[in-house]
C-alpha cells in the first residue's frame, strides 16, 4: 500500500510539474515584444527553447547521430549554412548546437507559430524577405551586426526554402556576404533523416545524422565570391550527402 502511495504521489508531482513548466513557458512567451527587434541574446529564453525541444525530441523518438563537432571554430563567430529537407532541421540544430546559441535566418510564417514564435524572435531568430530583396538586404546587415556584436551564431539554409527532392536546390549566394563582410569562417553542416520523422512517428524511431562536414576559415570566405562559395559550398554538401 505505501509503495502505491509513494508511485501515487510520484506521478502527481511529475505532472505538476509538467503543468508548471508549460506554464512557464506560455506565460514568457506571451511577454514578449513582436514589434520589438531584439539585440541580446537571453539565457533564459534559450534555456525555455533547449529544454523544451530536448523533452519535444526525446518524445517524438528521434535519436541524434552527430559527428565533426570538434571541426567547430572555437573563440570565434560564425555563419552556419546547411541542406534542408525537413521543417525539423533548425529545430534539432538549435538544440543540438546549443552551446553555440544559434539563430536562423527564416521565413516569417515560423515567427507566427504559437509561443515557438515569440521564442524565436526574443532570441534574435531573423525574418527574411524573399520577394524583395531590400528587405532581404536589412536582414543580411542584421545578422552581420549581431555576429560582429558577439551577440549569437548566424545559421541560414542557403537554398532558400525546404527542398523535397534528392538533389541540392540552387543556392541564394548572397547569403554568404554576411560572413564576408562580419569576416568570419562559415560552417557546413548536413541533416540527413529529418524528413523520415514525420512518416516514422509514432510507430518507429527517428534516426537522424547531423555532420558538421567542413570549415572554411574567415580569410578563404573573404578573398572567394560568393558565386564560387557557392558552388564550393554546394559540392562539399553533395560529397556527405551522398556518401
């Protein structure tokens, strides 16, 4: 009898606290200033996010199989670019690179997802314009400013939008002008798997393989157009990729 007591009382103070920890979330989350453009990175609001996506990736069965993490730039900013497959790929990136406080450049529909959303923008997340380029501009000089402030990491998918095919999409080689012009090294990652998560769950776990595949240093990026980034960028993805 004490040790159902005991499981009882266990289960209702895990749920407590779960509701607690929602609650947590949905009240910080409402507290922040869409109209307002953030240029701090906060602790706490990264803590909410990380947390949160470590519960949501734990609970969705995704296991994480990551590798060249001792490639990343130590002591220094950096612009991160990837492929993109699925809608799940910043969000294990950010949780996986947490150390590294990542913010991705993406498309304004993600800052409209309920408290997610607000999340996001607090910590300097940047919505960019596709159709006008601008606006696209003023988020390329945002992000080159919140690097060269040592405020957070950039990450950016420089084909622009998700890509359901096998191959790379073309890229958007401006993107790569934000680490010409903060002089930083950029880094390539790939994701394969993500896209699987959806038509696995919940009967099967998710295997997804992040690789950080290459570096290339802040003088190679600033003496390189961005034309030929691009196509250096693209054949370095398509090697792990396909591999």
């Amino acid at each position: 009898m004490l040790i159902l007591k005991i499981l009882l009382w266990t289960v209702e103070g895990f749920f407590a606290l779960l509701f607690a920890y929602i609650l947590l979330i949905i009240i910080s989350a409402a507290v922040v200033n869409m109209k307002k453009e953030y240029d701090t990175n906060s602790r706490y609001y990264r803590f909410l996010l990380n947390s949160s996506t470590g519960i949501a990736t734990k609970l969705i069965r995704i296991r994480l199989h990551v590798s060249g993490m001792e490639k990343l730039p130590e002591g220094s900013r950096f612009l991160m670019v990837s492929n993109h497959r699925s809608k799940f790929d910043p969000i294990l990136c950010w949780y996986i690179f947490r150390k590294y406080d990542l913010s991705f450049i993406s498309k304004p529909e993600n800052f409209k997802v309920p408290i997610f959303g607000r999340l996001i923008h607090r910590l300097c997340f940047m919505p960019i314009d596709r159709e006008n380029p601008r606006n696209a501009l003023k988020t390329i000089v945002r992000a080159v400013d919140l690097i060269n402030n040592d405020t957070v990491n950039v990450a950016v998918y420089p084909e622009g939008t998700r890509n359901y095919g096998e191959k790379l999409l073309p890229f958007h080689n401006a993107v790569f002008k934000i680490a010409q012009k903060a002089n930083v090294p950029i880094v390539v990652i790939t994701v394969k798997g993500a896209d699987m998560i959806h038509k696995n769950y919940p009967l099967r776990r998710s295997d997804v393989y992040v690789d950080v595949v290459s570096v290339l240093d802040a003088p190679t990026v600033k003496g390189t157009k961005t034309a030929e980034l691009g196509d250096q960028i693209a054949d370095i993805m398509n090697g792990s990729l396909n591999s």
